[in-house]
C-alpha cells in the first residue's frame, strides 16, 4: 500500500500523504460525519450539496495541511514546501474528492474472528 497519493490537476500534479493515524481518523470522521450514502448517478438534494461543502471546509482546515506534500506545477520543477494558502479553492476540492475515492468500506470490511 502506497502511502503517497498524486493527484493531477488542471495546474499540475499535488502530492498527498494518504491520511493515515490520528490524520486519518480525523479524515474518516469527517467523511461519516456529513457524507451521506446515495446512489450513483442521482442529483444531490439541497441538503447533501450544504453538507459536502461544510465537510470539505473542516477538511481542508484539519486534514490537508497535515497531508499536503508537494506540488508540481506544469512542465515546472516540484515545490516541496507548498502550503495549503496556496492552493485554489478547486485544487483542494480535488484533493478532497480524490481522497474520498479512496475510501473502501462495504457491509464485508471488516470480520470478527474470535471473541
């Protein structure tokens, strides 16, 4: 399992720390927190739309500082020390949405194997 994550945008490509130990529980809570299941491919209601953006607001505050790694911008040389006020809006909702993909929970996740 690869605990870097590259994700490319229009302006080039970020690189993210899977979030991993307390980051990744903090992430996790978020994500179960004010994402709701839903179908794919149905509309969003009002509702689910106010609830993602307050999801992505706490996560880009507490998560994607403690996971932002670098930046490389396009045809450019890689920027390590990259910080979070520098990345656009739709930047961090990409890291966001990409780091939601990630994620890999079904009803068989999981399996006591003894009490």
């Amino acid at each position: 399992m690869s605990i870097y994550v590259d994700v490319k945008t229009k302006t080039g490509v970020f690189r993210v720390r899977k979030p991993m130990g307390r980051i990744g529980a903090i992430h996790f809570g978020i994500i179960t927190k004010y994402m709701s299941g839903g179908s794919d491919g149905e509309a969003m209601s009002p509702a689910q739309r106010e609830a993602l953006g307050e999801g992505f607001i706490e996560w880009s505050e507490k998560v994607l500082p403690k996971i932002l790694i670098s930046f490389t911008p396009e045809g450019k040389e890689i920027i390590n020390d990259y910080k979070v006020d520098e990345v656009t809006g739709e930047d961090q909702f990409a890291i966001f949405t990409a780091m939601m993909s990630l994620i890999e929970v079904s009803e068989d996740y999981f399996q006591i194997v003894s009490q």
